[in-house]
C-alpha cells in the first residue's frame, strides 16, 4: 500500500519532497514512488463531454511534449491504459459565473494519474497543477505520487492589463491568457479605453477607433476570438471603458462628448488630465446607451466596468451650462456630480444585462447593491464599500508598475487590515482581488518581465489558505514555476538577452549582462520625473532590465549567511567588471548613461572586500549617493554591502 504524509503550510521545516507548486493546494499529501512521463504517456477522458476539458488535455499533451522534448500523441485512450484519466462529472455553465466550482481532486500513483472535478473549471485548474508536477527524475520525467484535493479562497482572481497607453497585440493578449491559466487567475479585466488610446472597434461609433487609436485597435471578430480562448482556459473577460474621465481618446472623433469644446488629439503624456465627459447633456446618455449596448452584445461576461478613477473635475468648473445644471439639480460639488452621471450609466448598464464594476471613486451612497467596486487607494475604502453592502475586489498593494519584490506583494491579503475587522457577512463580499499592469512604460517586447513571474506570486494569495506566507518557500517555487511558464509561451525570461543585446550593438554582452543583473527599474512615478511620453522608446536598460533583481536577492542571502566565499566571488566579479564594460557602453548611445552606475557597481564591491578584510573607512555619504537613481535604474546591492558592513563590524560577543 502507498504511504502518504501531509504537507503542512507554516511547519518549521519543509519536507525535501516538497513539489514546486503555484499557488499551494488547499490540501497535499505526498506519497511514495512516482509516475514515468514517457513516450507511452497518454490520456483518457470520461464523464459529461465538455470541449473545453478535452481541448485542454490536448494543451496538456502538447505542454509535456515542448517541456520533456518527448514527442507525444494526442488523443484520449481506454481508461484502462491511460496514464492520466480525466473525469468531469457535469458541464459547466454555458457562459462562465463569477463563483463556479473550481475544485478539483488529483491523485497519482506511479501506476496513473487521476483527476476529477464536478465542473471543467475544477479540470482545467487540476490540470495546470498536473503540468507543475511534472520534473526531471532519475531515468525519466516524472510526476511525484501525490493527493492533493484543492479549490479557491475567492472567486475573484484577475489580471488587469491595460492596452491604452501602449498597444499590445492579440499575441501579447493570448500568451498572458495561458500564464494566467497556468497559475489559476480567472478574470482578464481588459482595460480598453484611456486618454492614450481607444484600442476596440465600435461599428456604431467607427470614429473612435479611426481617430483615437492611432490604427492599433481590436477588430470586433478578434475581441470574440480572445473571448474564447480566454474562455477554453476557464477565464472570464470584463471590459472596461474608463469614462467620465481618462476619456480624451473618446473625444477625438465626438467632441460633443467632452465638457469643453474641442479640437482634442490623443493624449501622449501620462498622468491626470482635464478632459471629462460632460454629465449635463442627455445627448451624452443617448451616446453612451448606444456604445455601452453595442459593447454588452459583444463581452458575454455579467459585469461591465465602467472605470470612473482620477477625475479632476476642472472642465466641468469651467463650463457654465454645467454649473447652471448642478444649481438646478441641487448638486453640491463635483463629487456629487459625478456620482449623478455614474447612476445615469449604471442605469444604461443594467438595462443591457449587465453589472457595473468601478473604481473607487464611483461609490455613493445611493447606488444600488449590486455594483462592484474595485479599490485602488486600499483596504479602508474597501472595507467601508464592504460595509455599506456593496461587493469589492482588491488592487491595491499589487500594482506591478511601482516595481515592488514579490515578497511584498505577496503579504498584501484582501482580507486584512480593515477588510480583517468585518463581520462575516461583510467578509463575503470581499470577492478578491486583480493585479494591475498599467502600460506607461512596457512594451510588448518587456510587458511580460513586468508581469511575471511576480504575478504568480500574487496568484497564490488570491488562490490558496490565508495563513501561506512562509517566503523563502514562495521564492522558491517561483523561481521553478517561472521556468516552466516559458513553455506556456510567454517571454519574461527569453526577451532580456535579445534587448541586452540591442543595447550593446556589435559587442558582446557579458560584461553588460553582469551589470543588467544587478540592476532594477524605476518606479512608475520616478520615471514620470524624466518627462517620458507614450512616444519614448522603450529601448533602455531600464525597459531590459527585470522588475527585480534574482542575483541581488540571491546576494542576499549569501549575506544573511556570511557565506564569506561565495560574498568575496561575488564582489571579485562586481569589481573587475567595470574595465571590461567600460569599452561597451562607451561605443553605445543608449548605453552612455550607464557610465556611472558601472563605476559605482565596481566601488561597492571595493567597498565591500575591505569590510571582509577589515580594511573598511567611512563610506557613508558614497553609499547614500549610490542609493539613487541611475539613469532610472537602480543598483540593487546597497542593501546588502551595507548589511555585510553591519555584519562585519558588530562586535564580537
């Protein structure tokens, strides 16, 4: 008989046999032996037929065959031979709900693997944890043996990608849909409309899309076509079309929806702008009941987001037809006004079958129940929405453009803080949460190493028990995880070298790869300082280099231990490394500004041979000056040769 033993979360020490799963399963035991990955792998599918379970175990085939180099066939088999069985025992709904069954129960011997759910969902997210188990054994690929029965803590796990500021192709879309499937998010809030872009095609309205797109926008036919590879992977798409304000885009071709008389052009700065839609008109209404309607025929998915954040409220100040309509309306401030015009379109909403999701900034107290809010300014807004009975999702704290480690993104819990002082019924309403890419600064080329492998991370605290927060076991499986999620087609990992590469024309890159590898970008807000605009190339070693540095983190560690060879190997490599750059980043433009963080690199690993040999002086005011930025990057080992300093110089007890 099979031995099993559990795994339990937050034990002091892991077991060695620990898999590298993400997010953790609700429930694992881990057994003995384990089952061949081979040339005879094949699987076996019984239960209510359902196309999407059978198109993903076809995925699944061709997933093992790319991750193993093992050609595979596919197809199903007798239940009696396969490897993997599959059974579902009931369809799913015909358009995917917000808090369908996602369970699932796997279990594999080394005889086979099973798999069941009550729904595809459950098969589609078993299956995802079937392809993470799968690792090189001593003769061949193997999964563990192993039971794990699991299922989601919300029903609301989303990534927001917005494609407004910078366009990011179908391709860009459907290989951000797979690593979403592949660690269980189930929400692709498509943010497609800003002040930089209109990026969907509107038959009713073609001028918002030939005028305020620049000519990079979805065609009605592609919008379906994402719909339904979203759906094949149990994801359900919500667009939004940000309004009143974030709407200059919209005005290029309708000025009369504006609250001042135009001409407007697309936006090409980031930031909060003045242009907003004027809530006084019924004309504006009658537009919008037209778009929202033509818009709700085409996203299946209940709610509909109608955005709502950061309006400033100066056009409407400045318009006298619209302070006479406050004055008439007994409408006090903006505030108010905007909540009048926020009612008016949930309205329209409802009316073509739809729920209204917003931002913070659309709550008032008048509203009707069923609207979502999401929160971005935290959970005290969220807890208060929660209060009041409405619905909420959480992104605040996981906004991946403020460049934060994951290890800070992963303490960040929906239900914590204020959300951790409501009763239960109020609790309910906490739906989840949705991670944020804003595109001021990606590119398709860089987009994915913003969102991976950190959104993993996230993932799992939207996916699995409250109390997983042990990190070093997070950093660790997200380090395996983020290997494997290449195979899923994404390129967080394989861009870096064609960008660094670019960078350093005709010369080699190793000496540029050492210095990229210590490097972070800038926050958001600190790259807004330069005065970059949506027309800046994204070709700098800011836009190369990944949101955080693994050899700084791993550098880390090294410190924590006083690993004194490893540390002084480390330093030997920082402090050479800037003679043989030298020559490369002077033959380069775009590598120029780059001068000085090679040369502080080199000194603070100077700096930190002489505290290991105890020759240090006082580098203080060197060490706070090479805290700031370089070139909108930053050298991501202060930390550390301050803490070896520490460490080096404490007494001895």
């Amino acid at each position: 008989m099979t031995k099993f033993w559990i795994l339990l979360l937050g034990a002091a020490a892991w077991l060695p046999a620990q898999p590298n799963l993400m997010p953790w399963p609700a429930k694992i035991a881990m057994g003995e032996g384990s089952l061949a990955i081979d040339q005879n792998f094949n699987t076996s599918f019984i239960g209510t037929p359902d196309s999407r379970v059978q198109a993903a175990a076809r995925r699944v085939v061709r997933q093992l065959a790319l991750q193993t180099g093992i050609p595979l066939t596919e197809g199903f088999r007798d239940p009696t031979h396969a490897r993997l069985i599959i059974r579902c025992d009931s369809a799913g709904e015909a358009i995917q709900k917000l808090g369908e069954d996602e369970s699932y129960r796997l279990e594999v011997t080394p005889q086979q693997a099973r798999l069941r759910a009550a729904n595809p969902l459950g098969i589609l997210r078993g299956l995802e944890t079937f392809l993470q188990l799968v690792e090189p054994g001593a003769k061949s690929f193997v999964v563990p043996s192993v039971v794990i029965e699991d299922q989601p803590r919300f029903p609301w796990r989303g990534l927001h990608l917005d494609v407004s500021r910078h366009w990011m192709p179908l391709e860009v879309v459907k290989r951000n849909l797979d690593g979403m499937a592949a660690v269980k998010l189930n929400v692709f809030h498509w943010h497609l409309s800003d002040d930089q872009g209109f990026r969907i095609e509107s038959k009713r309205f073609p001028k918002l899309q030939e005028l305020g797109s620049d000519g990079h926008y979805y065609t009605q036919d592609q919008v379906r076509e994402v719909i339904a590879y979203a759906r094949d992977r149990g994801i359900r798409v919500v667009p939004e079309f940000d309004m009143p304000g974030h709407a200059t885009s919209w005005f290029v071709g309708y000025p009369e929806l504006a609250s001042a008389p135009g001409p407007y052009a697309i936006e090409r700065k980031f930031g909060v702008f003045d242009p907003a839609m004027d809530p006084s008109r019924e004309s504006t209404y009658e537009f919008l009941d037209g778009f929202i309607g033509e818009m709700a025929a085409l996203f299946p998915d209940a709610f509909f987001h109608i955005g709502g954040d950061e309006v400033n409220g100066e056009q409407w100040k400045k318009n006298a037809q619209i302070q006479a309509f406050m004055r008439e309306h007994q409408i006090k401030d903006n505030h108010d006004l905007q909540a009048y015009f926020t009612k008016r379109v949930q309205q329209i909403v409802t009316k073509h079958g739809k729920r209204t999701e917003g931002w913070d900034e659309v709550l008032a107290a008048d509203l009707p129940k069923d609207i979502v809010i999401q929160s971005w300014q935290g959970q005290k807004p969220l807890a208060e929405a929660a209060r009041q009975g409405y619905s909420g999702i959480l992104s605040a704290g996981y906004y991946l453009d403020h460049m934060e480690p994951a290890s800070t993104l992963y303490m960040v819990d929906p239900l914590e803080q204020e959300t951790a002082t409501l009763n239960a019924a109020e609790k309910s309403r906490i739906l989840g949460g949705e991670v944020c890419m804003w595109s001021e600064y990606v590119s398709p080329e860089n987009v994915d190493s913003r969102i991976w492998p950190r959104s993993a991370a996230i993932a799992e605290r939207f996916w699995s028990p409250q109390e997983t927060k042990d990190i070093a076991s997070m950093y660790r499986r997200l380090d395996a995880v983020s290997r494997k999620l290449e195979w899923s087609g994404l390129t967080h990992l394989s861009s870096y070298l064609p960008m660094l590469r670019r960078l350093a024309g005709d010369q080699p890159i190793d000496s540029l790869k050492i210095l990229a590898d210590v490097v972070q970008p800038a926050n958001q807000d600190a790259r807004d300082e330069a005065n970059n605009t949506q027309q800046t190339p994204l070709n700098r070693l800011v836009d190369a280099a990944r949101s955080k540095s693994k050899t700084a983190r791993d550098f880390a560690v090294l410190v924590d231990k006083m690993d004194r060879d490893q540390i002084r190997a480390w330093l030997i490599l920082w402090r050479d490394n800037d003679a043989k750059l030298e020559p490369v980043l002077e033959k380069s433009f775009l590598l120029m500004e780059e001068i000085p963080a090679s040369k502080d690199l080199s000194r603070l690993a100077t700096i930190g041979l002489e505290a290991l040999d105890g020759r240090l002086s006082d580098q203080r005011a060197f060490l706070e000056q090479a805290k700031k930025l370089h070139a909108e990057v930053e050298l991501a080992i202060v930390p550390s040769i301050e803490k070896l300093i520490s460490r080096v110089t404490e007494p001895r007890p």
